[in-house]
C-alpha cells in the first residue's frame, strides 16, 4: 500500500512540478485544471506535501481556440490564484507583436504591458487577462477577436460578469475604440481605456447608451498616432455627455504605456479645461488605471454566488485508488 501511494505521490509531484494539467472527471468528461498552490496527501496520520512554488505568481499561460468564422486564435491567459470570481482584462497589444495565428510567436504579445508585467512576475493585480494574438494578415483589429475573448472567459473561467474592462495600446487601442462601437462587445464592457490608439472611434453611440467610462492615454508630441486620434474622440465623447477621462502627456512620444499600466500611484494626467486639448493643467490623480477600472462594474448584470469553501476540483484514478484533490489545497487518497 506504501509503496503505492509514494507512487501516486511522485505521480503527482511530477505533475504539479511541471505545471501540466491535471485530469479531472466531471459528468464522465476528463477536462484538464492546472493546480498551483501547495497540496498535501492525506492518508491515516500521515501527510506528504507537494508544493508547487507558492511564492512565485502564476504566468501567461499559452491557449488557443477555433473561432466561430474558423480562424485559429492564440491567446495568453492569466488567472491569479483563489477561486473568487474575479474581473476580466481584455488586452489588445499593437502592430508589432502580431503573429501567425498560433502558438509558435504567441510570446511576442509579452513584450509590452499588461502582458510583459505578467511574464517578469510583478503583476499584482487581482483581475484575470485575456490577451489574444492578432494574426499579422491583419493591419487592424477585428471586433470578433475581442467577442471569442468574451465568450470563452464567460463559459471557461470564473470572472466577474458586471466587471469586464477593455484596453489596449497603439493599435490595440485603435482595437478599443472599435470594440466600443460594436453593439454587442460594449454591452458588456463595464469601462475602457485606449492607449495611444489608432483612428478607430466613430460616434460613440453605443458608449453613450451603456454609460461605459472611458479613460484616454496619449502623448502630445507622438510621432506614430498622432494625438488627434484621441483628442477628437474626447471632444466628440465629451460634448455628448460621456465619462470620459483624459491622460495626455506633455511628452514621451508613442511609447508611453509603461505609464499608462503603472501599477503605483499617484498617476500624473492631464486635465482639459476647458474642453479643448490639447491646452490643460498637470494634476495627480488618486487611482491608478487598474483601481480605476474597479470603481465601475455593469449593472443589471447577474454575478454567480461565490464557489463553496471546499470543493473537489480534480479526482484522478491510479492503480484501482482514486485520489481526490479539494479546493482547500488538501488531497485525500482512498
């Protein structure tokens, strides 16, 4: 029996150690689950712990999909450790970290935030990310790539339904500002923030029905995208009567997105008054970007009961013993 179970316990250190799903079975179907916390065998008065390096943050983790128009996507998801039903980030990079559509140059998404502050371990926000992979026969962002993103984090993990938030940068933000014009997308996005992004806006009907708080990054001298991007759009959002928040720095060209994702604050933005850019005074803003998406969630919008405090979350046959781990980060061999 000993000598089984160190089986089944080196079985498990492997699988953890490498990160490898585990299989689970729920209703006759294996799915597979990744488990990163500490674990410990329980049999009789004896433990064993398995650890799978608890003091280091979950990473981007490779995905893919078929879409619904048969185009493979690639994606990189983040999920942070607990089982609470957490909001969701959907992050469009720009032009240079496009792909081919599937895994083989998924990592150039990472080279820029919010995905490169995952990938160097200093991501401490609490909010699942979603970050998709446009496929370089693309020069713009299609809306659909952002509605697979919905989709699969609505049917696959537990996010937050009423708190969605939508960004991007450069042309991922040209992305933003076309996902806000989709009907569809922007009734489900509870606030956005374009950074440095491409020409995309067009009327902001649908920002203006939702309600949807938009907050603009850009840089005056940006010789990529030039400023008007995001100036027309704040004065058409704003003399329509839309929350609308403006970042646009004196100076820093186009890269300016290590600013706009800082996670510290207090953030320095720029204030228009009047409504006119790019003229306005510097101020300090209380709330970086990431506490400014959490003061807005959708309403209306039905969030599922927390999971309970233990619950089976793998069962795993070996040599006739079934091996049953729970979301207390406890395992029971019988």
């Amino acid at each position: 029996m000993k000598k089984i179970l160190l089986l089944s316990f080196f079985f498990l250190l492997a699988v953890f150690a490498s990160g490898q799903p585990l299989p689970r079975i729920v209703n006759d179907t294996i799915i597979a689950l990744n488990i990163r916390d500490a674990l410990t065998i329980k049999d009789g008065g004896w433990s064993l712990p398995i650890v799978y390096n608890p003091a280091l943050p979950p990473g981007n983790e490779a995905k893919s999909l078929t879409a619904k128009n048969g185009e493979k996507v690639s994606f990189l998801q983040y999920v942070p450790t607990g089982t609470d039903f957490k909001p969701l980030i959907i992050f469009l990079h720009g032009l240079g970290e496009r792909g081919s559509g599937d895994t083989n140059t998924l990592r150039n998404v990472e080279s820029n935030e919010i995905p490169k502050l995952i990938r160097d371990k200093v991501f401490t926000q609490n909010f699942i990310v979603l970050s998709p992979q446009l496929n370089k026969t693309y020069g713009w962002w299609p809306t659909w790539y952002i509605s697979e993103m919905l989709d699969y984090a609505k049917k696959y993990l537990n996010i937050d339904p009423s708190r969605i938030y939508l960004t991007g940068l450069s042309l991922g933000g040209g992305g933003t500002w076309a996902g806000l014009e989709d009907s569809v997308i922007a009734s489900q996005v509870a606030a956005a923030a374009p950074v440095c992004g491409t020409c995309n806006y067009l009327n902001g009907k649908w920002i203006i029905q939702n309600k949807i708080p938009v907050w603009i990054f850009h840089a005056q001298d940006d010789g990529t995208v030039g400023i008007g991007c995001s100036g027309g759009a704040y004065n058409d959002l704003k003399k329509k009567g839309a929350n609308v928040t403006t970042t646009f720095y004196q100076t820093g060209g186009h890269g300016i997105w290590g600013r706009a994702y800082s996670q510290t604050f207090p953030t320095t933005w720029a204030v228009n008054d009047p409504d006119i850019w790019p003229q306005g005074t510097v101020k300090t803003y209380p709330l970086n970007l990431y506490d400014w998406f959490l003061q807005y969630k959708k309403s209306g919008v039905v969030v599922p009961p927390p999971p309970p405090a233990k619950v089976i979350v793998a069962r795993l046959f070996v040599n006739g013993m079934e091996i049953i781990v729970y979301s207390d980060k406890t395992v029971e061999v019988k």
